[in-house]
C-alpha cells in the first residue's frame, strides 16, 4: 500500500488518516502485501483510499466532518468506465461493501 502524503495539506491528510483507520476498523488490510494507495485526485480534489483486493474504493469530498457518514464506496466498471456510488452509515460494514460491489458486478455481467 501507498500513502502518498507529502504533497497533501494538513485538512487532506487528516482525511487520508481517517480512511485509513476506517478501513482497519471495517477489516480492510493496508499491508505490505496489499498493492493499493491512499492519496488525493487530482481531478475532483477527494482523498481516496483503493486496494486491488477490493473491487471498490473508498472517498471522502473536500468539504467533511470526517464521519463515516461522509465516506462513499465507490464501485467503477472495468469495461467503461461507469461508476457507482455508495454512501456509508454508521452500520455499513466491509461484508455490505462486499456484497453491494458484487451485486453492481454482477448487474452489468447481466447486461
């Protein structure tokens, strides 16, 4: 896993670090072995969190309470491009992450 703060500003990666302990608490590993990163896109200016073991991502916007509620899943089809979001709760577990990106793949495999 990457963690690309150096060219983050405090308010980044204070976000940076909340998803990062989000995704401990929820059971998703950031280890060595684990090939993902942490940073900020340059288009939208959200820190994100993604991990290829996961076939979604995890963002927060540039304007949060640095809440669970203000994390989104984010799912992105492969073959397009098309992506689909989810907003967490404060019950939203890694199975429910799990279970709703398997569902958003298998809606398109449908198709």
């Amino acid at each position: 896993m990457e963690f690309k703060l150096n060219n983050m500003c405090d308010w980044e990666k204070k976000k940076a670090i909340f998803l990062m302990g989000l995704a401990g608490d929820l059971g998703i590993s950031l280890g060595d072995s684990s090939y993902g990163e942490v940073a900020i896109n340059d288009n939208s200016g959200y820190t994100y969190l993604w991990s290829e073991d996961y076939n979604f991502s995890l963002y927060m916007s540039i304007n949060c309470e640095l809440q669970k509620s203000d994390v989104v899943a984010l799912w992105t089809n492969s073959e397009d491009g098309e992506e689909r979001e989810l907003n967490l709760t404060e019950n939203t577990t890694l199975e429910d992450l799990e279970k709703w990106a398997e569902k958003q793949e298998n809606s398109v495999n449908k198709d």
